[in-house]
C-alpha cells in the first residue's frame, strides 16, 4: 500500500477535468462546500480552518482530498476524496460539487479518477461511500460507478461499496 503524503501531491485528469492540491486561493470559492466531521462552513475563516485539517489529515495519511477544475475555464466545480479508513487499506469517498456545477456530469469522471488512484497507486482493498436514503442523486452517481448497497445504517443513512470486479479500468 502507498498511503499519502506523497513526495509530490498527485494530480490527475482525464481530457476535461484535472484533480488537484486545494490552494488557499480557492477555498473562497469553496467555502458553502466545506465540511469538516460533517459541520459545513460559512466563513473564510472556518472553511479555511477546515482546510488545515484536511491537510494535517492528508500528513498523518489519513486522507487525501482533491478540488476538481474544469479544464475548458480553470474553475474549481467540487471537492472529492478519501476522508477515512486509510489507515486500514480501505477509503471512505465522498465527493461535493458547488451548486452551479451540479447535473452538468462532473462528478462521475472524477470520482473514477479518484477510484482508479485509489485502487491502482494508494492500493485500497475497499472502497466505500456514505449518504442518505434520500440522496437521490448521490444514489445515482454511485450506482453508475458500480457500486452497491450494503447496508442500511442508522441517521437514515446507507452505505454503498464499489464492486471492484466492475469498476478497474484498463
Ligand atoms: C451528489 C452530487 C455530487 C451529484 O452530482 P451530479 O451533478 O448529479 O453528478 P454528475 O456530475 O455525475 O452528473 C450527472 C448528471 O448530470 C447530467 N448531465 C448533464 N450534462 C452531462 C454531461 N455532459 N455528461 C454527463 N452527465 C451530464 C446527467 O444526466 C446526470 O443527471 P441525472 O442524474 O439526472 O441523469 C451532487 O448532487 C452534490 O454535490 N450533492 C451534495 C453533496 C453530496 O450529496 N455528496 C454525496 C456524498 S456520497
């Protein structure tokens, strides 16, 4: 397994969009999709504050978190990664595109970067994601990406997991 950090912080893309180190530059435009232990933020500074978090966790390879860029305008659409489980060769994803990006088909791509660098570099046995019942679209989105449910947890909530055997490209 190859856990983060890393000598340099990975960048990937497909031809449209690009996954990136978060710049402190970027996090006002980040700040309405800033969570950190499910708390959102709504200032500079907590989004701010949030982010060295996520970069203390990325250190102590805990995490990895990428702002995703539209590479026809260079703008910053969402955030995706691994936010737990690391540690134990498997990651939780989550991912949050800014409002104006959604149902444009931004996720998908960049989530499949993130599981292609997921199993493939950092070496994970298992990948998994968190939502809601009512996540209708984020039930979708992980559905498209071959993962299934399965569990039924408390809070509402449902636990999807890739099914590698669909999902490794190339
Ligand atoms: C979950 C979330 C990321 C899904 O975003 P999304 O934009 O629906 O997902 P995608 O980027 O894959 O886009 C797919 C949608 O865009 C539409 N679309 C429009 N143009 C498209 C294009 N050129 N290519 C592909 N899809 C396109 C698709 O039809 C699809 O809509 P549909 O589901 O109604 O069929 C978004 O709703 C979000 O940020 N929610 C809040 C955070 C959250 O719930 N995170 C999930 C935690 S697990």
């Amino acid at each position: 397994m190859k856990l983060p950090p890393y000598d340099i912080f990975p960048s990937i893309s497909d031809d449209n969009i690009l996954l990136r180190q978060i710049q402190t530059s970027d996090i006002d435009d980040l700040i309405e999709i800033s969570f950190y232990d499910s708390i959102q933020a709504t200032t500079l500074k907590q989004a701010t504050e949030m982010q060295a978090k996520i970069n203390r966790d990325y250190f102590d390879s805990n995490s990895i978190h990428w702002g995703i860029t539209d590479k026809l305008t260079n703008k910053i659409v969402g955030t995706c990664g691994y936010y737990r489980g690391l540690d134990k060769g498997e990651g939780e994803l989550g991912c949050v595109l800014l409002p104006q990006y959604r149902e444009k088909g931004f996720m998908r791509p960049a989530l499949q970067l993130a599981i292609d660098f997921g199993l493939k570099n950092i070496r994970l046995k298992r990948i998994w994601a968190i939502t809601t019942r009512q996540n209708d679209k984020a039930i979708k989105l992980l559905e498209r990406l071959n993962f299934i449910k399965i569990a039924d947890l408390d809070d509402n909530e449902v636990e999807y997991e890739l099914r590698q055997d669909l999902n490794l490209t190339d």
